[in-house]
C-alpha cells in the first residue's frame, strides 16, 4: 500500500461519504454501522447522542431520510484524523408517506485505524432552520420550492468547496 500524502486528505473524507451514501441508499444498514469505529458518537436532530456502534445502529434505523448526497466545503487532517464540514441533503420520509427536502450541514471527524481503514469517531449533522426556528423541510410536490442539491448549496455557500 503505498504511503498517503497531504493531497490525499480530500480524497479520505470523499470516498468515505461515497461508501456512506451508497451503503445508506441501499438500505445497508450494518454496512454504515462498519463505518463508525467502536467508540463513535452520532449526534442527530432531537435525539440523544448515540455513543458506540450498538447504539449508532439503533439510532440509524429510526432514520426516515432517504436519497442523502454530501457535499464537503472544507476537509482537513491532522495526523490521524480528517475532519470535515459541508452540506447534506435527502428526502425525509414521513410516518404518513409524506415525502419532504431536508437540507442541512454536517461535521464529520475520521479516524485511521490500526487496520488503516478510515472511520467516523463523531459524525453530527443539523437541518437547516427556518425563521421559526423548526427545520425548514418543504415537500417535494411544491412548485417553486429551493429543492437544491448538496452540490449547488455547496457552491453557493462553501467559500472553496472541496473538489478532490
């Protein structure tokens, strides 16, 4: 394996989301779960903090977002951790059926392990807030509604977006 250098660590926290969206878009559960070490944290909107892979699993299957694309603005690494900052989005799926566009940043921090394998140690994303302060989900049917993909909220708000 050859040795990874500073112009790599775009490249770490991409293919990981890549390896994420598509495991998460599969409906593949325990394949995401792989993708936390043993001692992560996930912090989600209005839940506890899920801390360890048990109860990232647990917390991952209450999910209701479906279709998540990332876009990175920054990534960084020092020594064996990469951290991350960007936009999300994905389609909120409801209890009723009702489908919504959820727009929102995340802050990912990887660790390398002694596998050499990268993995998420604290993984937190935040919906986008309207001004009344709930999540501004808006439902796909509506016409004229910003139902922006990651990569256009990105360029429009990322001062360098990440273009590994």
């Amino acid at each position: 394996m050859r040795k990874e250098s500073r112009l790599d660590t775009p490249h770490i926290a991409v293919n990981w989301m890549k390896e994420y969206t598509a495991a998460w878009n599969a409906g593949e559960t325990e394949a995401v779960v792989s993708l936390y070490a043993a001692d992560a944290v996930l912090l989600s909107p209005n839940r506890p903090a899920a801390i360890g892979q048990v109860a990232i699993r647990n917390a991952l299957l209450k999910s209701e977002l479906r279709d998540l694309t990332f876009k990175p603005c920054y990534v960084e690494r020092s020594g064996q951790l990469v951290y991350s900052f960007g936009y999300y989005t994905g389609v909120l799926v409801q209890a009723k059926g009702t489908k919504t566009r959820r727009n929102g940043k995340y802050l990912l921090v990887l660790r390398r392990g002694v596998d050499g394998r990268w993995r998420a140690v604290a993984d937190a994303c935040f919906p986008d807030q309207s001004d009344a302060g709930v999540a501004s989900d808006e439902p796909l049917s509506r016409k004229g509604t910003s139902q922006q993909p990651a990569d256009r909220l990105a360029r429009q708000r990322c001062r360098r977006p990440v273009r590994p």
